[in-house]
C-alpha cells in the first residue's frame, strides 16, 4: 500500500490585528470561518491566491528555502471580511489580517 506524506506548516506564533479579533468576537460564524482557514494554510492549501503565488509558497516549501508564506481566503458572504495569513520566513510566527490590511 502506498502511503502519502502529508504536508504541514510549522506556524510558530499565532496572531490576528485587532480588526480580525474584533470580527472574531462579533460574528461565530465567522470565527468558523477563521479556525478553518488556519487549517487549510497549515495544510498547505493555499486558498484563493493566483497560480503565481502558489507556485512561490511551493517553492519555499522546499526545505531549507527561509521564504515568507502567504494564503488568502475569501469570505463568501462578505467580501470585506476576506483574510490573508502570512507566516514568516523562519517559521516563528503567522499572522491572520484582512486583505484590506496588507
């Protein structure tokens, strides 16, 4: 049986803006919404982003490529709520904003 090694970002410290914690606050929904976008970018899924950036978050996968992640994710029902996570290039920390803010 073949077996497939399952990709994962170290995510070092995790942080939101004070815009993103606020919504996260408001609207459980939402928060869903944040918790499940944490995951997908910790499992390499690169959200809503364009080929061209895929394609550099692959490339710093690569072990030993010290290069900054970033995924975006938009929020179907509203569209100002869309987010982007950034990890760092060493891996000690990710951020959560809103595209808006980047």
């Amino acid at each position: 049986m073949k077996t497939t090694k399952t990709r994962v970002l170290k995510l070092g410290r995790v942080a939101s803006t004070a815009r993103v914690n606020s919504e996260i606050a408001r609207d459980p929904e939402y928060s869903v919404f944040i918790y499940e976008s944490l995951r997908r970018h910790r499992n390499c899924d690169w959200g809503d982003l364009g080929a061209d950036d895929k394609e550099l978050n692959e490339i710093s996968m690569i072990e030993g490529k010290e290069e900054r992640i970033m995924s975006r994710y938009d929020y179907e029902p509203d569209h100002s709520k869309n987010i982007c996570i950034i990890t760092d290039w060493d891996r000690s920390a990710t951020t959560i904003l809103f595209s808006i803010e980047y």
